[in-house]
C-alpha cells in the first residue's frame, strides 16, 4: 500500500507519525501512532525500507512538498510508539486507555481548527473586498462629480454584507467550541469509568464530535465561497495574482477535502442527528445544541405571529425560526430513516437511503449553530459594540432565511407575507 | 489613460483594435473601431507613442501574455478604421450606418458564445468526474465483495447528476441562442429605415440583448460551480493538478468578470425585464422568451392542482411554475422600481433602489429560459434519445425549483405538500 498527499515528505521531513495497527504476541489493538525516521537527518538518505516520491502538481500550496511513501519491513524501537493513551512494556504488556473515546480529541481539535481558519480566512478575503469598494469608482456620479464609490451601490453591499455578517458567525462560533473543545480536553484527561460526571462527559464529547462535523464542513464551504465571492467582487483586479484572492482560494479549497470530505461529513454530523431525535423520541433529554429535539410538540406547533416588519426580524424571532425549521428537517430525516427500517432495510442501507435529507438536515442544524453563538457572543460583548454587532447578527439571520426561504416557508413558521417584509426593498435570495 | 489586460499585448501582438472615439472636423461621432499597428513585425520594437507593459502574474491562463497599453499622440492613416457600419471618404464626409443598433451585434455574440462555452466546460469537467466517480471504489462493500463505487451512493448522484441536467440545459440553449443570433444578424445585415418588419427585428433585438446578459452570468456562474463540485466531487484527485479540475476553474473564472461582470449584466437583463413588464402592463404584446407577462392576471392565478407525486412533476407542470413564478418576479421588481418613481427618484435612483428584485427577476427568468430551451429540445430530439432526455430535463426542473423553492413557495403555485411530493426520498436543496 502507498499513502498519498504526506505534506512534507517528498524531500524535506527526517521523521513521520504512522497509524498503523499495533499487533502485540499476534493480537491486535487497533490503530496507535508511531515516529518512523524517514531519513537520515545529515545526509538525507532515505531509511531502508522507505520509498518515497513527490505527488507532483497542485491546485495551491505550492510551497509543500507532498509525497508518497512506501514502507517495507521497516523496524523502529518500541519507544519511538507515542504512548499517551496505550501503553507498551518492554516484556510486551500491553495497557490500553480507561476509555477509548479519549482518542476522538485529535480528530475534534482538527475541526475545532479548521472552523477557527475559516473565519479567519473569510476576514482577511473580506477585507481586501470591503477595502477596495471604498475606494474604486465606478459610474453613476452626479455631472462634474467623482464617479460613486462601489460600496456605495446597493448591489455591492448586497454581495459583500452577508458575507461579513458570516465570518463574525464563524468567529464567535469559533471561539466558543474552541472553549467547549478545551474544557472537554482538560475534564477527559482525568476522567475515569465509573465517575459521577461520565456519562455527562460523553454525552458532550458525542455532542461535540457530531456538530464540529456539520461546521467543519459548512463554515470551509462558507469561506471558500466567500474567497470567491470576494475576488469577483474585485473585478479584474480579482482575477489578477495581486490580490491574493486567487491564491488564498486555491490554497484554501483542500480545507473542503482533507480531515474527511465535506459532503461525508455532513453525512456524518446527519447520523448523528438521527440519533439525537430517536434519543429524545423514546424520552431522553438531549443537552446543549440539540436540546430543540426535547418536547417536539410544542415546538413544531409554534407559528410567528408578528405583524409589522421590525417584530418579524427581531434576534428572537430569528433564533425561534431557525429551532423550529431544524426541529422539523432533523425529525424529517430521521422518519425517512424510520421508515427505511420499517421496510426492512438494515441500518447501514436505510441511513445510505436518507443521504440527502440527512445533508439538509445537517446544514440547517449548522447554520442555525453558527446563528445562536453568534447571537450569544452579542450577548457577552462589550455596550458599545452592541448595537452594531446585533444589526450584523440581525443580518446573518435574514440572510440565512433568504437562502433557505423554502425551508422557513415549508415549515410555515412564517407566512410569505412575513417573508416579504423580511426581505424589505429586496427581492430574495442572492446569486 | 491606461488600458489594461489587453490580450497578446505585453510581448506577441503586432496589431491591435482600438475602440476609440471617431471625430472629424471637430465633430463626435460616438466609439468606432481601428487597427493600430503596435510593433514592427519583424523587430517587435514598439511603434512611436505606444508604451505596453506586462500586467504580471494572474489566477489562469498563464499562456496569454495580458499587457498594457498607453498611446500618446498615435497616427493612423484613415484607411485603418474599420468602416463595415461607419464610413469615412478620403475627404472627411462621415456616413453613418442606417441603424445604429447595427453595432450591438458584437456584444451580443461574445454572450452568446460564452453560454456555448459555459455548456461545454461543464460538459468536460462532468466528464472528469462521473468517469472517475465509475471506477472509484470506496467503503461500504459487503464482506468478501468490492467497494462501492462512489456513483452507486445516493449522495454523489446527488452532487452530480442536477449539474449535469444544467450542462444539457446550457447545451440545448447554447444551440438556440445561437441559431437566434445567425438569424437576427443576417437579417440585419440587410435592414433599413422603413422595412416593414423593422420593429419586430428592433425588438427581437432587445430581447436577445437582454436575455443574452442574463444568460451569461448565470451559464458562466452555473459552470464555474459546476467546475469546483465536479473537483471536490474527485476528492484529493480533484486537488491534485492531474485531474485538471483545478486549472479548468481558473482558467474559467474570468467568464463571470470579463465582457460585463456578472452581477452589472443581471441587473441589466432585469432593467430589460421591468421595461418589457411596463410594456406590457400599458398593454403592448411582448414577444419570444417574455410573452408570459401578456395577461399577467390569469397567468398569476394560476395554482398547480397535482393530487401525485407524478402528477407534481410533469414537464409540463414545471413549465408552468417557472412561468408563474418569473411573471411573479419581473411582477415584484416592476412594482419596486414603480415605488421609486412615485417616491420622486429619478429613473436611475429607482433602478438602483430595485438592484436587489432586479438581480432575482433575471436569476428566476434565466433559469426558466434554460429550463424551456432544454423542453423544446427535448422535443425535437430523435425519437430513441427522448425517453432518457425528458428525465434529464425533469431532473433539471425539479432541481431549479428545489434551490429556489422558497421563490416557488411564496408565490404558492406549490403548496408545501407538492414540494415535499418532488423533493422525494430527498430533504430539499443540496450543499
């Protein structure tokens, strides 16, 4: 077997970290990590048994040397196993972890990051944007005046608004699981089979895991469309290499493939979901973000009875929406499962059958997630910043209804005419 | 004045056409067209008065040497203009064509041929990907069997075969346009002041103009997506430069930029479409690919009656919803704009208050003109090919109303029952 795509490997790396299978007196323990040298660190020579090649031309990141390597009968010494968790002596004992899920932190801490990048990612596209539309020219000036600044046409600040609104999303989204993903670390680290907590713990890690797989994917597909949309906004100066626009795209865009592909991760973050719902069906209260699923009832009989179109796009007439639209595409992805089973398909098959309303599922789950961190971070922030954050917040609500008006009217938590007023002078969804 | 990104400018062109203003005798006869040798043939060295430079490095089409051009004081002899519509004598008398709309036929074809080009794009990067996506196994194999191949998982299907609907649908409406084109350009060539026909070729002229600016933003955008869905729809191959998913994108992406940003063209394609509603509303018959918004009442009263899931989903049912709703839309910008002016905007303060209706008016009317385009060819296809392109078409309808079902809902020609009836097995729109 080849692994493909090492970063590093194909001419600058001495050493690798291999999961491999860890087979002790022929029983196997699943996958462990191991430092394997691949070179020697003066010469450079590869090791014996090593054979690596350059994987050749990229979309970006050209500055990486990705590889291939080949191992064959490569021997390393028992120390050089990373025995953080399981344990190896040199007699051949093997001591494995209080509990295996301790090892779902490496995978997390990966999309806790990538969900922190994309924010950062779409800022800094943002910036060169917004920059540049307040001081490009372009048409439309009154006789013997300037031409009018493009940030000033109502259809820029259409392309570029939302997209703002967005990123801070992901920043206070960011932030905070970033918090949830430390605190849940440092509690695991201590935490023993048979703790009063456990079962609280890993109800969060399970939490965790299972959403930080919907946001790692919508908040990577965010931010490169963001890039994008950021570098048409430019013009041609987009399409030039001097914006960095085209660049920052390319090397972002691997972010919606590597740490597992974004369409299988909602996949994914939508099992999850499932569970969730048949969790709480069968009477158990679910926490945190999924807590909309415990008393369905009430909830998906909730109807918005605003009137004017200030009452129709409060900050808590946006949070009620997005509770009950995800309540209502979460519960219908799980009796699609439901009745998947009912037909006799096994598990595997009947999640396989609902592949799409669990995407849709995810998406809706997800960005509603981003919503209501953002809408907690205005919460926490300083006066001053308030007002101005909560009109953004306000923003980013409006402009997630807007693209999924379908579902908002699907659900008929709102009326078309109380989707109208939200959509104000404008005439729905962007692009 | 500096004009920059000209083609074949920095190091290669010899000659070049210059778009500037004609004046004879102190008099301004609007932009026409010269060739202006820029280097000697045989030296290359730069003619007198011409500067050009290199405009560095870009996001694609590395092989075309974009410059720029400063002239000052340049001397061409007169016989350099090119005189097909203007004409100027050796003694300075200036003949102007009989019909100045002559000169659009330029504009009008580089539209054209890119929503040729945006079909075919799409075609080649599908092609890429549904092949590969054949003999790509991954997971979920029973034991002692192959993987499956990633085609035969719901979700791809789902990734890829919408998109490749919408290359037909820019395929069949590439041909139409065309043929639209040739016909209005030839019989152009020949039209003069008085021709009896002269109104139904000045406004069959209109409507190709407009429609033309809409149909390329939204083929070029529509390929442009298709492109990177097909290059993450790859995995890391799709990343990798082998695959050549990643410079199709690049090299592509300056069709939403170039010849009229994307976003300037809809907002022009929905200035066109208000102009053809008020037309319409002061009771004047439109024509051709608008003709829906002659009896707009009964048109808007229109409900779908389908009681099945098949019933839901006919060609013909499709047909009408797209009519419904883009008399809707055009319906909704028209009354927009008419606000303005009843405000007391002038008339271009009250397009730019619209921007937003006039951006969706032309979005839904493109997809529509897509949509029937692909309906028509459908049926004039040879009889064997008309079973597996009435699917494809219909995938492609359900696929347009399913993105903007909240536009298909509000205007409730579907009540939320029929929508879930085409969604399916399916929970609504995709990524």
């Amino acid at each position: 077997a080849t692994k493909w795509w090492i970063g590093g490997a194909a001419q600058t790396a001495t050493h690798s970290v291999v999961f491999a299978q860890l087979i002790v007196n022929g029983k196997r323990y699943g996958v462990k990590n191991f430092v394997v040298p691949l070179r020697d660190p003066s010469t450079f020579e590869l090791k014996p048994g090593i054979v690596i090649g350059d994987i050749g031309a990229k979309m970006g990141r050209h500055g990486t040397d990705n590889g291939w390597i080949q191992f064959t009968h490569v021997r390393i010494p028992r120390s050089y196993m990373l025995m953080k968790h399981t344990k190896v002596s040199r007699r051949g004992d093997v001591k494995e972890p209080p509990l295996q899920q301790l090892t779902y932190g490496a995978l997390i801490q990966g999309r806790v990051a990538m969900v922190v990048d994309s924010g950062n990612v779409a800022k800094k596209a943002l910036t060169i944007a917004i920059r540049y539309a307040g001081i490009r020219r372009q048409f439309g000036g009154k006789p013997g005046q300037p031409e009018t600044k493009i940030l000033d046409y109502v259809i820029h600040q259409h392309r570029l608004m939302p997209l703002l609104a967005q990123a801070y999303a992901m920043h206070f989204t960011g932030v905070e699981v970033t918090r949830i993903y430390e605190d849940l670390m440092s509690r695991m680290e201590t935490l023993r089979p048979g703790d009063k907590d456990l079962d609280s713990v890993l109800d969060a890690l399970k939490e965790v895991h299972g959403t930080s797989a919907g946001l790692k994917a919508f908040c990577t597909w965010n931010c490169l469309n963001t890039i994008d949309q950021c570098r048409q906004a430019c013009g041609g100066h987009g399409y030039s290499a001097y914006t960095g626009l085209a660049a920052t795209y390319s090397d972002f865009a691997v972010h919606c493939t590597w740490e597992g592909d974004n369409t299988i991760l909602t996949l994914q973050a939508g099992r999850y979901l499932i569970g969730c719902y048949r969790d709480a069906k069968a009477g158990n209260k679910q926490a945190g973000g999924v807590a909309y699923l415990n008393d369905l009832p009430s909830l998906l009989a909730k109807r918005c009875s605003a009137k004017t179109p200030e009452d129709v796009s409060t900050l808590e007439v946006i949070s009620d929406a997005f509770l009950l639209v995800s309540a209502n595409v979460v519960k219908k992805a799980g009796e699609d499962f439901e009745e998947g089973i009912k037909k006799g398909l096994n598990q595997e098959d009947a999640y396989e059958e609902c592949s799409q309303a669990r995407l849709y599922a995810a998406k809706i789950h997800s960005f509603g997630y981003l919503y209501h961190r953002f809408k907690d971070g205005v919460a926490r922030a300083p006066a001053e910043l308030k007002p101005i954050l909560s009109k953004l917040c306000q923003l980013y609500g409006l402009y997630n209804i807007a693209e999924n008006s379908g579902a908002f009217l699907q659900y008929e938590f709102f009326n078309p005419r109380q989707v109208r007023f939200q959509e104000g002078g404008g005439g729905g969804a962007g692009p």
